[in-house]
C-alpha cells in the first residue's frame, strides 16, 4: 500500500522566492519521487494567482508531486479556471457535501461537480464523511475517495483490512 500525504498550501507559500526549488531539490536528495505528496490549494488562490501558480505547479508536478484542490465547488469561478490546469484531486467543498449528499437529496450540482472532476481526469474526494450511509450515497454519486469519522475513528493503531471493502 502507499500512503499519501496530504499537505494544505496557500499560494504565497509556493511562490516564495527558492521555495519550489528547494523542496524540488530535497525530493532528488532524499531519492523520493514525490508521487507520495499532494499539496492542496485552496480555490480562491486559482483565481487570485493563477498566472503565478502555473510555472511553480509545473514545476511540482514534474517532480511527481500532486497537485489539489481543497474547496472544490465553494468558488464556481474557479471550477472553470481548472479546465486550463492540471489537477489530481479535488476535495469537495465541506459544506457542499454536508447540505447535499443524504439519501433524500442529492443535489444535481454535486453529480455535476464530480463529473466535472473526472472529466478533468481529477479524483474527487468527500470530507467529513460521517457515516457509512453517507459513504454509501457518495460511492453512487462517484466519488473516489472519502475522509471522515464514519469510516472509522483515527487511533493509534490501525485496525482496517485493506482488503475487505467497505460497502
């Protein structure tokens, strides 16, 4: 299994003067090719610093680093700012998911996000997933992947099977 990790960015910080260049370089010192590392950007920071953030995305993914998207569907100006970049993953807005996900009512502009999503060849991911009911509307919808209590609590020690399905 490959773990991923998922870091939370704003665009300053990745157009700090070297910053880029720096993690770049401890990726090939250390002889890690950064498919293992996500970095997350919110969407208003597509629109505020799109033309800054194309080079330095590039950048990063030439490394092998993914790129994501952390409100997917808050800002709706940026749903169409991403057709011009590249993306791995779009974590659905919180809120978006939390008012229209349940089995009552799914909300059309959820399936279209998703489907934008994997038109643009992004996984999608849905936040708070708090129970294994919702995971279950969530798989219908689409989604690839789910975070949350209700696929279990964090502890310690793992007690998954990754082997065993979830539905």
């Amino acid at each position: 299994r490959q773990v991923r990790l998922f870091l939370p960015m704003v665009a300053p910080t990745q157009l700090a003067p070297g910053f880029v260049d720096e993690l770049v370089a401890m990726l090939r010192e250390r002889r890690l090719s950064g498919t293992g590392l996500c970095i997350e950007l919110p969407s208003r920071d597509l629109l505020d610093h799109r033309d800054a953030l194309t080079r330095v995305l590039g950048t990063l993914r030439q490394a092998g680093v993914r790129i994501g998207i952390a409100d997917y569907g808050r800002d709706w100006a940026a749903v169409h700012v991403l057709s011009t970049l590249s993306v791995d993953f779009l974590r659905l807005d919180r809120e978006l998911v939390k008012l229209t996900s349940t089995d009552k009512a799914v909300s059309s502009t959820l399936l279209a996000l998703v489907r934008k999503g994997h038109q643009l060849g992004a996984q999608v991911i849905a936040p708070d997933v708090e129970s294994i009911e919702r995971a279950h509307v969530l798989l219908r919808l689409g989604i690839d992947y789910g975070s949350g209590d209700g696929l279990g609590r964090a502890q310690a020690e793992p007690e998954f099977d990754f082997n065993r399905p979830i539905w």
